[in-house]
C-alpha cells in the first residue's frame, strides 16, 4: 500500500486505512475522508500538498490503494 503523500497527480485511489489517533484521526474523518472512500487527485497546493487543507504530515497517515 502507498501514501496519499505519494500519490499520483490525475489518478483514482481508495483508502484502505487511516493511521492516527485521536484528533488527528478524528480531523480527517470530518474532512469525508474514510475507510473505502474513494478519491481523485486532482492537484497538488502550491506548497506540495495534495490537500489545501491537509498537510503533507497527515497525508502519510492515508493509506490508498490505485483502482
């Protein structure tokens, strides 16, 4: 399994685990992103996050697997 840090611009993905405690865990789930969900990477932020409001940090604890 990759990292939705490694993550591939204009590819589909679906996470299969997130890692993290407490609310950490808790900020992404509110965010819609949750076991099974399914994602497109449309862009990275200008500071190479693939999130706007996600930092890099909290995009090693997703884990996706390509569809």
């Amino acid at each position: 399994m990759t990292t939705l840090r490694e993550a591939i611009v204009g590819k589909n993905y679906v996470i299969k685990k997130i890692h993290g405690a407490g609310p950490l865990k808790r900020r992404i789930m509110d965010m819609g992103l949750s076991k099974n969900a399914e994602i497109y990477v449309r862009k990275v932020a200008p500071l190479g996050e693939k999130l706007q409001i996600l930092r890099m940090e909290r995009a090693s604890c997703i884990f996706i697997m390509k569809l």
